[in-house]
C-alpha cells in the first residue's frame, strides 16, 4: 500500500478543492520557500464505513456431508405486539400480568408491580382478549403459545387495586392517575402488609384453568393454540405479585403446583405440548425465591433439597411423578434469558463501541462452554448445552423453550446481529421454541434480523427447513447454514459484527456441490430492508463474497444435482 506524507494529503485536498471552486486557485501573497507554515480551518473528516486499503480475509465452512438436523419453525416467535410483515412464526401470550389473566371475565387483568398493582383492561375492549388473539394470530398465519396461570388468583375486574393509600397510608410513589393507588412501599422503604386478596381477585383453582383449556378447544379445533407455559417467572411472585403472594416460592411449592395444574390441564387436553417452569433467569435456574430472600440465609431451601440445584431437582421430581401415575406432565423444558451485562433491553440499552460490542458478545452465554459472562454472573453460562445436560441426567426427551429473551438496542445495528445470532444459534443447537420479547419495531434492525430468516427477498424467501453444519475461523463473524429435504437449494446468511471494517468471506461449499444459481441480498441498517446484490461468478469454489461492516449477507444458491 502507498502512503504519503501530510504535506502532500494537504496539498492533494487543496487541490481538490480549487478545482471545485470552493477556494481561489491562490491564497498565499508571496513564495515561502521553506518558511514554517501555519494552516488555519483545515480538518480530515472521516466518511463513515470508508476503508483504505484490502478487507479482511475470512475462511468460512459449509459442511453438507455432515449431520443435517431439523429446524423447529417455533424458534422464530414474539410475544405480544403486532407482527405486522416480521415474517414470525408463533407468539406467545405471556407476561407478568397474564399471571393475573381472567378468561372468564376475558379482559380483566392485574399489573402487579409493573404498574400499582392494579386491575385493568389492557385492550380497551369487551369480550374475550383470548379468543381475539387467537384469531389475530390465525390471521396472520401464526401458532399461539398461552400462558396459564398457576398463582391461585386472578384479577376480579378491571379497576381494583391493591394498596389504598386510605387505608394502608402513605407510600413510596402513587399513580399519576390516582392518588389512592400506591405502590405497596412505605415511606420508610418498608414493604407493606397486603390486604386480603379478594380485594383485587377471585381464586383460580386448577379447575378454573380446566374450563379455559377446554374452552380453547372448542373455539380452536385446527389447533392454532400449540402449546401451554405453566404461568409466568414463579420465582418472582413474592415481588411481582406480592399481593397476593407475599412468600417466596420454594422448591416445594414450585413442584406442588406443577403436579396439580399439570395434572389438570393434561386431562383437558390430551394433546397439549405442556411447558414450565418458565424460570426468569440465571439465579432461577440454581435457586427457589426462598433461597434468595435475604431474611431467611444462606440458600436454606437448596440445602434442605440435597443442595442440588432448582431445575434439575424439579426436572427429576416432575419425571418421578410422571412414571408413577402414568401421566406426563411437562414436554418442554422453559427458561427466559436476558443478558445481565448491562445491555439493556427492547428499545434501550447504550450504542456507545463498547456497549455494542458486549452486547452482541452476550449471545454467546447461549451456547459457548469458553464464554465467561461479562456481569455479575463471571462464569460460562453455556444455557443450551447446560440445559440439555439437566434434561438427559434428570427427565430424558424433554425439548427447550426459551420463553422469552431480548438483547436491547432494537434500533441499532449491534441490536439487531445480536437478534440474528441468537436466532441462528436456536437453530443450530436444536431449541424447540424460543419467543423473542415482545417484538421488534418495524424496519428496525431487529425486524430485519427476523426477515433474514423469513422473509430476506420481500417475496417470502427464507431460511430453510435443516440445519447444515457451517464454522467461521473469526471471532467477529458468525455463518449459518441450511438446505431443503433434497439438498438441492441451499440458505446461508452470514454476519459481519465488525463495525468498521469490510471482509472478504471465502466459503468453502466443496461438500454441497457446484452453485448453479445464486441470489445475494444485505442489510447493513436502512430502513428499506435488504438490498439485493448483483452475483458474481456462479460456479466458483470456494464463493468469494464481500461482507459490508455491521451486516447480514444471505446467499440463496440452486445446487447442480
């Protein structure tokens, strides 16, 4: 590569200039031969993504004579929100306040610390929400995963609340929008004594939930409704929803609920795909809500338990259960997972080089046994694998859900390749379902990290149905692979997380056969999507294919049979 010295950069950008007509031809007075020159308002600005010299060169694999494995279409869903053209397979009716959902009211729900505790109707409608979503999702071509509620209560209408400030007196914060409704805080930052539960609900026996699961089935013969999540993020009760269960969950509360509404949902519907415990996240995974509550030691619960940790306990206990009485219970293992590395989450979270580079590093908690977590955590948390070793030592053949998960910055590029990572990573690694949280924001990045997937061309094009085996040799780029049942049409997206500099991927498809046609689209964060690359040479090997800095490419390829 030539370099230059600055006199002569600057001598080259004035001339630049002169022939522009933005400076006269000449500006000094008299020759200054080799006097010192003072140069006033001259800057070098940097064009953004504008590299000097070769990209960098990446080796990447595509190993079609390796194990091919199924993709589950249920990886790719959201919870509540409008899926609009996302291209989304199944939504899940989740939440803190669905803990609280009233079917039988059919829009009567309880925010529980999220918002004042209160009742209320989020829809603005009468009628059934449930039977509403239903149908929406039928619309949109969308499976429907619903959350049942386990707590024993739930809301009695849509405008009690449970801490009066008449009654209970002041407290910490109030809502905007009533001066009565604290927040259960008193001013002394002392949680308060709730009331009775009937003041804001009406119990919710197993029975209760037997009567919607059945009424589900009525209003949904073709099955759209695939699945049940046994409640929402138990372990969080005694905070989220203190106010009807001021204790910690324990250990045997966690089972004991499991077994009585597993039990009961079960037998209303045979055929239900049936997942709990739907943890909130790391410390859920080893630990009941007794165990962390700060009055009562040192994990006492785990200790009485064997000291053996949360999940695999309940997995062994569920499992005994089920072998005992014939009945199973649990199908699918369900965890939620967020970064705790300070990431953010939906729209928020910092964009700042640092952040963004955490953030999308953050994935690799998913599925990396040498990723040490970058938060208060510090070790690997290798979650998938992790998983699948509990479920083989504990209940062989349950399938993975992770319920929800979000890696914030949803407006940003890092936001988005950190979605499509993790996307890619469910695939790869043989999750069953996984339910992004809640969902993306149109043309945003993390919309189009879904559309590489579903629908990179705007025409339905999408990632297809088996996982290929595909390996990068570099750390800022990931390459994920898949093929038809045939093996003659061949989906490959690739991601540059480098924000600064192009690459020059070489993708070695020697085990796949020759391309015969080949479309190219990338998305580098507009608004309008994927762009569709005019291809190169078709039968090259190994295909050369540049990658833009911050992208996702995908190579759509015909193969020669």
């Amino acid at each position: 590569m030539r370099t230059i010295s600055l006199a002569a950069a600057v001598a080259a950008l004035c001339a630049l200039r002169v022939a522009a007509g933005e400076i006269p031809d000449k500006q000094a007075s008299r020759d200054l031969a080799g006097d010192p020159v003072l140069l006033d308002d001259i800057g070098l600005v940097g064009r953004p993504n504008r590299l000097v010299g070769r990209p960098k060169p990446l080796r990447m694999t595509v190993d079609c004579a390796g194990r091919a494995s199924p993709i589950s279409p249920l990886i790719y869903g959201i919870g509540p929100g409008d899926p609009g053209s996302l291209g989304a397979t199944a939504r899940r009716w989740g939440g803190n306040p669905s803990t609280r959902y009233n079917w039988e009211s059919g829009n009567a729900w309880n925010s529980g610390s999220d918002w004042f505790f209160r009742n209320t109707n989020y829809s603005g409608k009468a009628g059934p929400e449930w039977e509403r979503w239903i149908e929406e999702s039928r619309r949109h071509g969308m499976a429907s995963v619903i959350t049942l509620p386990t707590i024993g209560w739930v809301a009695k209408d849509t405008t009690s609340y449970s801490f009066p400030v008449s009654i209970l007196g002041p407290q910490q914060a109030v809502a905007p929008e009533n001066p009565d409704m604290g927040n259960g805080i008193g001013r002394d930052g002392r949680p308060l004594t709730p009331l009775p539960p009937e003041r804001t609900s009406v119990p919710a026996p197993p029975e209760f939930i037997v009567r919607w699961v059945k009424a589900i089935r009525e209003k949904d013969p073709s099955r759209n409704v695939q699945g049940y999540i046994l409640d929402n993020e138990p372990t969080l009760w005694n905070a989220t929803h203190r106010d009807v269960h001021p204790e910690p969950v324990s250990y045997d509360e966690l089972l004991e609920r499991t077994l009585r509404y597993g039990t009961a949902v079960r037998k209303a519907d045979p055929q239900a795909v049936i997942a709990g415990p739907a943890a909130w996240g790391w410390s859920a995974y080893f630990y009941s809500a007794k165990d962390l509550h700060r009055s009562l030691g040192l994990h006492p619960d785990r200790l009485l338990h064997g000291n053996v940790p949360l999940l695999p306990w309940w997995l062994r206990r569920v499992r005994e259960h089920e072998r005992k009485t014939g009945v199973r219970l649990i199908d699918m293992l369900d965890v939620h997972f967020y970064p705790q590395s300070n990431v953010g989450i939906a729209t928020g979270g910092g964009t700042d080089a640092a952040t963004a580079a955490r953030r999308i590093r953050s994935t690799r908690a998913l599925w990396d046994p040498g990723y040490v977590d970058e938060s208060w955590i510090n070790e690997p948390v290798r979650l998938i694998p992790r998983l699948r070793e509990w479920i083989a030592e504990n209940a062989p053949g349950l399938g993975i859900s992770i319920g929800e998960y979000n890696f914030g910055a949803e407006g940003h590029m890092s936001g988005g390749l950190a979605l499509a990572e993790a996307l890619g990573r469910f695939g790869q690694n043989g999750v069953d379902s996984a339910f992004y949280w809640f969902s993306p924001p149109d043309r945003s990045p993390a919309f189009y990290a879904f559309r590489a997937f579903r629908n990179f061309d705007g025409k339905g094009g999408h990632f297809l149905d088996q996982s290929v085996p595909a390996r990068s040799d570099a750390p800022l780029a990931s390459i994920f692979a898949s093929r038809d049942a045939v093996g003659g049409h061949l989906v490959v997206l690739v991601l540059n997380f480098d924000p600064e500099a192009e690459a020059e991927a070489s993708i070695d498809l020697a085990s796949c056969g020759k391309v015969k046609l080949q479309r190219i689209f990338s998305y580098r964060g507009a608004p309008e999507g994927f762009a569709e690359l005019a291809p190169g040479a078709q039968d090259k090997s190994p295909l050369r294919q540049r990658l833009p800095p911050y992208s996702m490419t995908v190579l759509d390829l015909e193969l020669k049979r």
